[in-house]
C-alpha cells in the first residue's frame, strides 16, 4: 500500500480547487480505497493507466520521490500495484475517475470471498429499510465510511434486483430520496 499512497501524493491535484482537502485512505473489511483529490491529469483514460505515459501534474515531486525514497521509477506504480495483487491472486486494483477525486480500491478478498462480503448483510438491510431510510441511514446501519461505497455496493445491486425501490423514482437523485424494501 505504500506504492499506492506514495502515488497518491505524487499525483494530487494541489491547486486551490482541492485546497485543504487530504489525501483520504478508507479502510473496509473486504478493500482499502485511496482517494486523491483532483481527477487523472492530462490526456490520460483510466484505459491507458500503466501502459501509456502519462502527464505529469507534479514533476518536482515525482523526481524528489524518486531521490529522496525508496520508490520505483517513474510510471511505474500502477504496474507494480497490477503485479503485486495478482501475485496474491486478488482481483485488479479498481480506479475511478470521479468529480474531483481519483480513488483506487484494492480488494483483499477474491471475487467469490468478495461477494460472500457483500451479499451477508442484505438481509439486515432489507429488514431495516421495512420503513423508508435515506442514504446516510443505510451507511450508518452498514458500519460504512461512504455513502457512495453502500450505494454501490449495497443498494444499487438491490435496486436492480427490484428487493429495494426509491420513495422519489422519477428524481432518483433527490437529497430527500429515501429506500425501502419490496414486499
């Protein structure tokens, strides 16, 4: 995890959009996620992470990292994060290119341990949301950090399996939208 933090720091958007916003490194118990603030610079896809050169946000810290640590070489850290987890035999690491965050989720489960993980409390989740329940309830009932990993992880996958449905379908992304299980 120490290439995948490094590389976080490394890549940061530090301008004075993302001003006082840390480097966040979010534990769970099937994953670890990183987020950074600031999206992929540049001309780069999450597509061409690892294989294509990328632009440089930070230069200055990327030669001192270099220097100054024990780090690889340069455009090297996505490689190395990619051969690290296969010789565990774990899943790829995961990147999205969110709003004004990149974030790198690296599971420490194989897929079928994953989804034992993720399917255990929906049960508990479809009984606590008998009456209606916003998203921070739901993460909350969870044990969960984000809102945006229960959504995912959680209820998106309960909604298309219609076990869930939203209180306000035709605004589905409504600051008053709530969850409740199907009968």
């Amino acid at each position: 995890m120490q290439t995948e933090s490094l590389n976080a720091v490394i890549h940061r958007d530090y301008s004075i959009h993302t001003e006082g916003t840390p480097v966040q490194i979010d534990f769970f118990t099937n994953c670890v996620e990183i987020h950074s603030p600031g999206s992929l610079y540049g001309r780069m896809s999450i597509e061409q992470l690892g294989i294509a050169k990328p632009d440089l946000r930070n230069p200055a810290l990327a030669v001192m990292a270099e220097t100054l640590t024990a780090a690889e070489h340069r455009y090297s850290g996505i490689p190395t994060m990619r051969n690290a987890m296969k010789e565990y035999g774990l899943p790829e690491p995961k990147f999205e290119n969110r709003r004004n965050e990149f974030v790198v989720t690296l599971y420490n489960k194989t897929e079928v341990e994953k989804e034992a993980v993720n399917t255990e409390p929906v049960g508990d989740l479809l009984a606590f949301c008998h009456e209606p329940k916003t998203r921070q309830e739901i993460a909350a009932f969870l044990g969960v950090k984000t809102v945006f990993y229960a959504m995912q992880h959680y209820v998106q996958p309960l909604l298309a399996a219609e076990k869930l449905a939203m209180t306000i379908p035709e605004k589905p992304k409504s600051r008053n939208q709530k969850y409740y299980t199907v009968r």
